[in-house]
C-alpha cells in the first residue's frame, strides 16, 4: 500500500552497502520505519531526504506493518543549520532519541510530532537551547503520562504556600515540607522556579515566546527536570550523556 504523510527524521542508520534505514516522527501514522534505497550513493536524489532532523513529506510502500519502502519524497525544511552547529546538534539529537524511546511503534503521534516540530524550529531560531528543552521534556512527561502533580503536596493532598514546597523527582510532584520524611532526599527549590515548572505544565511549545531566566533559576531548573526524567522514565540516552560531556567541559 502507497502512502504518503509528513515527517521528521528523528533516526538514520546505514544499511547494507548503499542503502539507509530511516525513522520518522510522523503527524498521522507514529513512529515509522523506511527503508531508502540507494541513500549513500554521491548522486542519491534521496540521500538529503535521510539526514537527520529533516522534516518533509515522504511517500513509501508499505504493508499493514513492517518496514516502509522510500518511493519519493520533497523537504519542507531541512533543518541544516542544526546539524551545523555543535550545540544545536546536541539538543535536537537528544530531543530526537528521547521520542525515539518513548514513542511507541504504530502509536498515534500528531502531539509528538508537533512538539518535535516545534522545538527543532526553536532551537534554529536560537531560543534558550536549555529552557526549550526543559519545556519539551515537559510536555514528554505529560504525554507519557508521567507529568508532576505542582499544586497540592503529593502526599498529603494539600495546598501549600509556594514557599514551604519541595519536589519530589522520585514520587512525582511537589511535597509539603510537612511530608518530607516520606523522601528525605526531596529538593528544594525557589518560588520562581515552581512558577516557570507551572508554566511549563499548561503551555504548548507551539506557543513558546521569550522567557528570561536567571542563572539560579536555570541551573535549579535544571537538575529538577534531570532528575524527573531519570526517576519517572529511567533513560539511559546517548545524546544525554554527550550534553552531560559538554557541560563539564563547558563546550
């Protein structure tokens, strides 16, 4: 069967002497796996529609499941300018593998796609590489079903003043300093903190304007979303451990 649908290289791998393996992140369809023939040769008409970050509308034969076959296929963005610089790579490669893992074969995907989307146009347009991501890894959260509880203490149920909260990256949200014993290693945090976590939770990245952060905010920002991920999905990434590389020797 012939189809055609939008996507985004989120995974290129060689195959064979000549030939890719392409997964898209596509609107309509979830995760696909596309075989394209011929890729690596110099005069592939194919090989630029390979290259990761690629977002473009791809036609491939496929039977009900299995791997796809590339019949042809045009760029509606190329995304080069992430795959040029170091830092944009980084980034766009985590957000790419971090779907990759979580997004399941054949499971519908138009609110990953347009996340995906939407942080790869941000990170070209050269908004906070660090605060997009934090926001992405939000919305990853959210969509697994993971996202924290913010408002009201995760134990107790209740609403506290902002000042006396803590988080708790094991238990999944915000703990009253009153609950602490329950995981002594929950992490303190500050109020404009919790407020950009509270925004993060309602806003769409689709949506994502300019956001000023503080240095303390940002590094506490940081390792609280760091340490979300590992607790609530448990991911041992490539792509995290090279951004991991970059900020111990400042790159």
């Amino acid at each position: 069967m012939l189809h055609r649908t939008e996507g985004i290289v989120i995974r290129s791998m060689d195959y064979g002497e000549g030939n890719k393996i392409i997964t898209l992140c596509t609107e309509k369809s979830g995760k696909v796996g596309v075989l394209v023939r011929g890729a690596k040769k110099m005069k592939s008409r194919h090989a630029a529609l390979t290259q990761p970050f690629t977002y473009g509308e791809y036609v491939f034969f496929r039977n009900r499941t299995g791997l796809g076959t590339l019949n042809a296929g045009e760029i509606i963005e190329s995304h080069h300018l992430l795959r040029e610089d170091l830092m944009k790579a980084a980034y766009s490669s985590y957000a790419c593998e971090l779907l990759d893992r979580v997004l399941q074969d054949e499971e519908t995907g138009a609110f990953w796609f347009h996340q995906l989307k939407a942080c790869l146009t941000a990170l070209q347009e050269d908004k906070d590489p660090q605060i997009i991501t934090n926001l992405y890894e939000m919305k990853i959260l959210q969509a697994a079903g993971y996202g924290p509880e913010l408002n009201v203490c995760i134990s107790c149920n209740q609403e506290r003043a902002d000042t006396e909260l803590l988080i708790s990256p094991r238990l999944g949200g915000v703990m009253c300093r009153r609950c602490k014993h329950l995981d002594p290693p929950a992490m303190p945090m500050s109020p404009k903190t919790l407020k950009l976590l509270r925004i993060f939770a309602q806003i769409d990245l689709r949506r994502l304007g300019s956001i000023n952060v503080s240095d303390s905010t940002r590094a506490e920002l940081k390792a609280i979303m760091r340490a979300l991920m590992d607790f609530q999905l448990g991911l041992r990434l490539k792509s995290q451990n090279f951004l991991d590389q970059m900020d111990k020797y400042d790159i």
